[in-house]
C-alpha cells in the first residue's frame, strides 16, 4: 500500500518540479523583458533630449557672445575707479547665485552653491544670500536658510533677458538689505566640454561713493551713482545668466549624451543576459523532454 501510494505521488513530485523550474525561468525572462524596454525607452528620451539641448546651446552661444560687451563695460568701472571696502564700517556682504530652475545638466548648480558654502563656513553673521533659480535655494535652504534674502524663480524655462536681469536688480536693491560688497557667484562657459565657476565682485552705494579715484569720472553726484550701480548691477547679471544658460545647456548636452552612452551598455548586457538565460530554459526543457521519453521507453 505504501508503494503504491509513493509510486503515484513520485510522478506529480516531479511534474510540480518541473513546471515550478518553467514557471521560474519564464518569469525571470519577462523580468529581463520588461526592464530591458524600460532602458530602452530611457535611452529614447535621453537622444531626444540630448538633440534638444544641441539646439539650445547653440542659441544660447550666439546670445551670450552679445552679452559679453554689458559684462566687460561694467566691471571695467569697478576695476578703473579701484574700489576697495572700507575696514572701518561693518562689513555686510551678499551673494548673487546665479542658476536656475532646471536639472539634469551634471554638477552646474552644485558649484555655484558649494562655493557659498565655503564663503558661509568662514563668516556667515552678516551675510545674505540672493538665489537666481530655485536649484541654489534648494541646496544652500539646507544649511544657510535664515540667510536667503530672497529668491527669483522661472530662470532657465525660457532664454534670459535684460527684462529679467533688471527686474533681479530692481528687487536687489530694494530688499532694504544695504550691503557693502559682495559677489555674483556664475557658472563661466569655456569649451562645450568645460565650465568654471567664477565670481565677479560688486558694491553697494557708499562704498563706491567713498572711491579715492571716483574723481576720474566728472560730475557724478549720489543720484547718478546711484542710477548707473543699478544700470551696472543689471548688466552684470545680464551677462552672469548668460554664461550660466550657455554653461547649463552645454553640460546638459553633455549629460544626456553620456547618460544614451550608459543605456546602450545596459541595453547590450541585458540582451545578452536576455539571450542566455532564453537558451537555458529552452536547454532545460528539451533535457526534460528527452528524459521523460527515455524513461518511458
């Protein structure tokens, strides 16, 4: 009796094995199926986004080789007249971090806020923080959230202009905040390839009144010094945008090219995983076949 009931389970054993092992290898190829369409959509978004982007910088290029001429006529004054902060009064700094709203371009908004970060850690009392894009306030709200003055948004969804560089400016000097030097932190473009992160330094009013060689300009009362800090203060973040958005639209390029690169890798290894695994199961299944025929016989 006990033979007979072994004899009759040992087959069902072996058929519940045998379609476990199928069910198995038929479940980790739909696994494999599904993630290596996954990867291949990915690499679909990524080319179209890469190709996007290559039409941007190019715009992007032609636009800050205009911009340059603002940047270089308002730093040639501050360089000329030789402005130097005075020891004697309290120093009261701020920063500009000129970013935007946008990702996926690498480490370009990382820079700008990690160069604050290390201005921050020295002395950070009397200074103040003005984000351009919401990517710097993200980063630099973390540790240094009381110091942020204010915060521009909408930067990067549509090519900067000296509309919203003005604007930027208007409200810098309007925060009540009365700095006496500080530094435009910008991404500065070089190559399609290659960025630095750069500072230009700027000053509120009475430090420049205070210029031994302010004198080198005629006639220059508080309300002219005042209209052309403004005048300058929007050129220089005119041209900080720029170089940001060229600097931006370059590295994203550059980013989705190596992240359709990444793809194509995981694509190969995932067929090849894909095409073995298929060759298993089918090698399994045909010893299967071959053995219980054998056994029959």
């Amino acid at each position: 009796m006990m033979m007979q009931r072994t004899t009759l389970l040992l087959p069902m054993a072996i058929e519940a094995t045998m379609l476990a092992q199928q069910q198995r290898g038929m479940a980790t190829l739909k696994t494999i199926s599904m993630r290596l369409k996954s990867v291949k959509n990915i690499q679909k978004i990524t080319q179209s986004m890469k190709m996007v982007s290559a039409a941007k910088y190019a715009r992007a290029e032609r636009d800050l080789k205009a911009a340059r001429p603002y940047g270089i006529g308002a730093q040639q004054f501050f360089e000329k007249t030789e402005i130097v902060p005075d020891e004697k009064a309290e120093p009261k700094k701020l920063f500009i971090a000129v970013t935007s709203d946008r990702g996926l371009c690498g480490a370009v908004h990382t820079g700008v806020a990690r160069l604050i970060r290390g201005e921050m850690a020295t002395e950070h009392a009397n200074t103040k923080i003005f984000c351009v894009g919401d990517k710097s306030r993200a980063i630099l709200a973390r540790l240094y959230g009381k110091n942020i003055l204010m915060v521009a948004n909408e930067i990067g969804r549509l090519p900067p202009t000296f509309l919203d560089a003005s604007k930027i400016a208007h409200e810098v000097l309007n925060t009540g905040y009365e700095y006496t030097e500080g530094k435009i932190v910008y991404n500065k473009f070089r190559s399609v390839v290659s960025y630095q992160c750069s500072t230009l330094p700027i000053y509120g009013g009475p430090t420049v009144e205070k210029s031994e060689k302010l004198a080198t300009y005629d006639s220059l009362d508080s309300d002219v010094i005042k209209s052309y800090l403004e005048f300058s203060l929007a050129s220089l973040i005119f041209y900080t945008m720029k170089e940001g958005a060229c600097s931006e639209q370059s590295s994203r390029m550059t980013a989705m090219d190596n992240a359709s690169k990444n793809a194509g890798e995981m694509i190969d290894k995932l067929t090849l995983t894909f095409n073995r695994t298929r060759q298993a199961v089918i090698t399994r299944e045909l010893i299967e076949i071959i053995s219980g025929a054998a056994a029959l016989t």
